[in-house]
C-alpha cells in the first residue's frame, strides 16, 4: 500500500478549540506543533471557511485544530500560535490508549496568568520547588498536572486519554523583584514580606488581601508575588 504501517499503541490525536466568543472569525494559525527532543514539526492551518455568499467565502473558520501525537511517557509537545491564542481553549486526546498521555507547553503575549480545569474541576498549580525557585515540574503524575511560569509567561499541563482540560484566563499576574539587600537586611530594615506587601498595596492602591508572596530567596534579594484579583471583581 502507499502508507506507512505503524504499531504504536501510544499514537493519537490532541484535538484542541477556542471558547471565545471570537472563535469563527478571529485567526490563531498557523500553529505549529513540536515535539521536544525530537525535529517534529507539524504546522496547523485553521478548517475551510464554512459559508459561502455566491461568489465570496464567508471569512468564518472554526479555530479547531487536530494534531497527530505520539503520548509516549515523558513525552513533551509545545504549541507555538502564529496568533495570539485563545484566552479560552478546550483540549482532549483520542487515543485506542487510554493512558496515552503527554505534556503541553503553551507560551502567552500577556502576563495575565492561567488555570486549568480537569473534567470540569479545578487544579492548583504544583507546589513550590526551592530548588529551582519556581512552582514544580510537571512530572505526568495526573491528568490535569499542571504550572504556570510567571514572567516567562508560559502554561506547562499534563493531558491522556482519560480527561478533557480547559484553560481559562485567572485574574492574576505573577511577577518578581530584585532588591539591593541581604536577607538580613530585608527583615530587619524593610520589615519582611508583611511590610513589603504593605507598602507595594499603598503605591499600587490595592488591598493586602489581592498580593501573595510565594517565595523569598537570595540573589541579591529575589522576591516572587502575585497580584490577584477576585473573578466577580
């Protein structure tokens, strides 16, 4: 036959969409998918327009985008968006393989930060890491794994078979700080993380309650915060 025969039990397609409001008539591709470690590199365009006036498309195009996949354990796929990429965007696999499972990475224009939802609950980032100074690595423990990696601005999940994930913007953004002191000095004469989150409230006119300080550590002083805001705010 003119094909190749393939037996891997690991193959499959990560089928994602936008959930925006926008999603028929806003352009995200070409996309490009690649695989980390590997020179894959699959390059999506978006599907036909799906109206016709006479002569004339319409202009409307679905922003659904299947790629083919190999979720072999430890494998990892990075969606670079010619676009900006969807503020809202839904993820499945479909695999014979339920198990077939792999980590996406996804890098934003913007620092507002990320959540993921799994099967419609939702999932706290991976816990801070000291050695790196930063929240952990996805290690593929669980469908729905995830981080988001402030200033670099990019989403890291872990998607199989067995789960549907959607990524909604969170009303936050992670940033950091580099200060001139010692760690000495930073409690004794700036008064620590509860006056430093006073005084940055004052000059940004917020409330202590929206500013969470999640690591401390030194190089000079490195100071890792977020800005957050309530959704219904």
């Amino acid at each position: 036959m003119n094909g190749y025969l393939c037996y891997s039990d690991k193959m499959g397609i990560l089928l994602f969409e936008s959930l925006d409001g926008d999603s028929w008539d806003r352009s995200m591709q070409p996309i490009y998918v690649e695989r980390e470690g590997t020179d894959m590199a699959n390059k999506l365009n978006s599907f036909m327009d799906h109206q016709w006036d006479g002569f004339y498309t319409s202009q409307k195009r679905q922003s659904r985008f299947p790629a083919v996949i190999q979720g072999n354990k430890g494998s990892v796929y990075t969606l670079n968006f010619t676009g900006s990429p969807a503020k809202n965007m839904r993820f499945a696999v479909k695999s014979m393989e339920k198990l077939t499972g792999f980590t996406v990475t996804i890098f934003y224009p913007s620092a507002e930060s990320r959540q993921v939802f799994a099967n419609g609950e939702y999932v706290e980032y991976n816990q801070w890491d000291l050695d790196i100074n930063q929240y952990g690595n996805v290690t593929q423990q669980f469908c729905g794994e995830n981080r988001y990696v402030g200033v670099r601005n990019y989403l890291e999940f872990y998607i199989t078979g067995e789960c549907e994930i959607v990524v909604r913007p969170r009303n936050a953004i992670q940033t950091m700080v580099r200060m001139e002191f010692t760690m000495e000095e930073f409690y004794s004469e700036i008064g620590g993380p509860t006056r430093f989150v006073d005084r940055l409230c004052g000059v940004l006119g917020i409330h202590a309650s929206e500013v969470k300080i999640v690591s401390v550590y030194e190089g000079s002083l490195i100071i890792n915060y977020e800005l957050m805001v309530p959704d219904d705010s």
